[in-house]
C-alpha cells in the first residue's frame, strides 16, 4: 500500500508541474512535448503512468495528442467550450464563430406583424396551451412549405418545436436510447455532438470520400456492429458546405433500409442550395424524421422549427415535445406560419442566397492564396491549416485581434482533430466582415512563416 501511495504521490506530482509549467507559460502553446516513453524515462515512471500523465493534462485541456505527430502544449487563452457555447461577444469582437444571419428590414418587418397580429383573429387563443406538435392548420402551412423542398407529406406527419435544435433533441430522446450507435460524418454539426454526448449515444465517425460521406465505411460499420442510426446533412453540410449527389442519398437509402437504421436528416441550411436532389426523406419516407427551422433563412431568435416524421413515429415525438416544453410559443409560431403563407420565407431566403454569395465571394478574395472548402451559397466556410500551423494559436492570435471563429474540435468526432478554421461569415456586416477576413489572412501567414 505504501509503495502504491508514493507512486500516486509521484505521478500527480508531474502532472501538477507540467500543468503549472504550461499555466505560467513556461512551456508556451503549440510546444511539443516529450513522447510518452521519453517522460518515463526521465520522470522514472512506468510507460502506462506517463500515458495516463498526458490523458490528464488532456482532461484538463492543457495538452492535445496527435496520432503520428505528438503531444502539444494548447493555447490556454481560448476560453473553454470555445467554438460550442455561445457566450456574449465582446462589443469590439467580430464573431466569425456562430451564424445569425439578418438582412437590413427585418426588424421593421417584426414590427408590423405583431400589429397586424393584434389587429387581427383570436388573441386569446394564443394565452392558452397549445396542442404540443402545433395546430393543424400550422402544422398544414409547414406540410405546404415543405412542398417547396421536395417533400410532399400530410400535415398529420409535421410537428412543430422550438427551433431545429430542439427538433434534433426531441427526435433523439424519442427514438434513440442511450448507448445506442449512431453513425456521423467524421466532422459534423457541433450541437448534434452536444447532445449525443447529453443523450449518452454513441457517435460512431466517417471519413469524407470527395464532397460526401464514405458509404463503404458505413457499411463497413453496419457490418461489423449494430448501427441505430445515421446523422446526415446532406444538403449544405455543416461545417462542409457539399451538396450530397443524387445517387449517393440513393445508396445511403440502400444501406439504411438493408440494416433498419433510421435516418435523421437535418436540413437547417438546406434553403440556400438551389435545386438540389430530393431530400432523402423523399427517397426512404418510412425510416427518415426530417428536421428544419427558421432560424437561418430567418431570425436566429425565432424559435420556429418543424419535424417531417413517419406517422408511426409520431407519438413518441410528441410525447418527448409534452415533457420537455409542452408546447411552441404560440405567438411567435402564429407570425411564423404567416410569414409563410404570405411568402415573406421564401422572399428572404431568395435575398440570402444571393447575401450568402456575395459574403462567400469576399471569403475566397480575402483569403486568396489559403486552400478553403465551402458551397459558393453557403453562410459559413472551411479553412484548412498549414501543416506547421496549431489551429489553437491562430484562434487565440485572432482573439487578441477582436476577432472570433471556431477551431475543428467542436465538430470533430474522430479522435483525430485536424487543424482547421469554420469562419461563419453571416453576422456582421460586408465591410467588417472583410476587414476580420483580412486578419484572419494576416495571422494565417504570419505563423505559416514563422
């Protein structure tokens, strides 16, 4: 016992030097340290005890490891859930790391629909509980809206949440349990990531193979364990921007429908492709929920989504919306479903399309010179690093320049985390997204000659 207390003493001892070491910037971000065998050696540890010396200097965030490359001192300046949580910006901090896009008008346009909506039908309507899915005539004007996307369902399989986010987490605690395994693209929408780690699913990655997921991986995996499920954005992927072709969703439909996995589409982006192949809830309609909102083509504060789920499926959704918020804000829902009708949606989402552009096109002018992926009609745009480069320092370099963006390591879900920027490019304004662009250009360089 004594002898396993003082080689607990020793090992908890290196790991609080070299976390005060990196804290006091004695061993500045981006170092690398030594191999695993190398810190046994000279701290006189077994190999598994300095193994485990690094995963808790990892744990804490000081570290990250690298298969083939090594360990590396992290820039401990980027706040923690940087790139995932979403706290207030500074006022002189330009946010390239979350989207809220918006066009000059919109709050006037908010303006006269809550008069018109005090001016018109049943206000006292809206006091009162809702049906927790929406009323049928809203849930019909989302079955028409949808029309619009390629899919044709009955207002009977619509269900309307808070938002595209809340539509996902309904989706999964109704139809997945945890430890189930849901297979994901190896770099994927961040807040799916979230809640499979809340729900305690399994995310199970795959490669890219060109511009879409690697399907002889999938049924690889398929092949080898009991997949649930697959999480896809095949229609203006997040953080990607590819559009998936026509006979690959024909051969993902294949291999759900060989293996029973259920298939959650999240077309939260999808308005800004233009005529894109059907959405695989059209192909496989029997084992697909379909989730989507309006918070990219119109407000990020309106919390307007909707789900296109099989009928049978439809109950335990809406028993999940019951026990997490009962119903959708009825007021915000009824302008909504106005915006709707009257064609105000799909109005904005013809001017963001050509917005979204217009910002991509100052992107790849910006950043000339920098290899970068992304859709020519996509709000956000991926930039990948220099081999040399830790995407780590350049997002703390940039935040010291006022401006914020995202790292890969929020959408990674492989063990391997490339170094990678995802610029969201739709919340600030042309000039100041081009002058943030410039900097991010700057700093690119900078450490790339470095």
């Amino acid at each position: 016992m004594h002898t396993i207390g003082m080689a607990f003493s020793r090992y908890k001892s290196v790991v609080d030097a070299l976390a005060a070491d990196i804290r006091a910037g004695r061993l500045p971000s981006g170092a690398r340290l030594p191999t695993h065998r190398q810190l046994a050696a000279s701290e006189g540890l077994a190999l598994v005890t300095a193994t485990r010396v690094y995963a808790e200097l990892e744990a804490m965030g000081l570290v990250s490891g690298e298969r083939g490359r090594g360990t590396f001192v992290r820039d401990t300046a980027l706040p923690p859930g940087h790139g995932i949580d979403q706290p207030a910006a500074a006022p002189d901090t330009v946010d390239l790391s979350f989207n809220y896009p918006a066009l000059p008008g919109q709050a006037d346009m908010l303006r006269r629909a809550l008069r018109e909506l005090a001016s018109s039908g049943d206000l006292s309507a809206l006091l009162r509980y809702q049906p927790h899915r929406g009323r049928p005539h809203e849930r019909a004007t989302v079955a028409r809206h949808l029309k619009q996307r390629g899919l044709r369902i009955g207002a009977d399989q619509v269900l309307i949440v808070n938002g595209a986010q809340h539509g996902l987490a309904a989706t999964a605690m109704a139809l997945l349990k945890p430890g189930d395994v849901v297979a994901v693209d190896a770099l994927t929408y961040a807040g799916f990531k979230v809640l499979a780690r809340t729900l305690r699913l399994e995310l199970a990655p795959l490669p890219a193979a060109g511009h879409a997921t690697d399907l002889d991986a999938l049924a690889q995996l398929c092949a080898n364990r009991r997949v649930r499920a697959v999480y896809t954005i095949p229609t203006l992927h997040n953080p990607l921007g590819w559009v998936t072709p026509a006979d690959h969703r024909a051969r993902l439909v294949q291999i759900a429908r060989r293996h029973g996995l259920l298939i959650l589409e999240d077309a939260a982006y999808a308005f800004l492709a233009e005529r894109p192949p059907p959405p695989l809830a059209a192909l496989a309609p029997e084992t697909t929920v379909y989730v989507s909102g309006l918070s990219k083509s119109v407000a990020t504060g309106l919390r307007f989504g909707f789900i296109a789920a099989p009928t049978s499926w439809v109950p335990a959704i809406e028993r999940t919306i019951r026990a997490t918020t009962w119903n959708t804000p009825a007021v915000m829902t009824a302008i909504a479903c106005r915006w709707l009708d009257d064609g105000t949606v799909t109005r904005l989402e013809t001017q963001k399309r050509n917005d979204a552009r217009t910002r991509q096109s100052i992107a790849r002018d910006a950043l000339a010179g920098l290899p970068h992926i992304g859709h020519p009609a996509s709000y956000f745009l991926w930039l990948p690093l220099p081999e040399e480069v830790r995407a780590d320092q350049i997002t703390a370099a940039l935040l010291r320049e006022h401006v914020s963006v995202s790292t890969a390591e929020p959408f990674a879900t492989a063990a391997h985390v490339p170094h990678a920027l995802r610029l969201a490019l739709g919340s600030t304004d042309l000039d100041t997204l081009r002058r943030a662009l410039d900097k991010v250009k700057r700093v690119v360089d900078d450490y790339t000659d470095r």
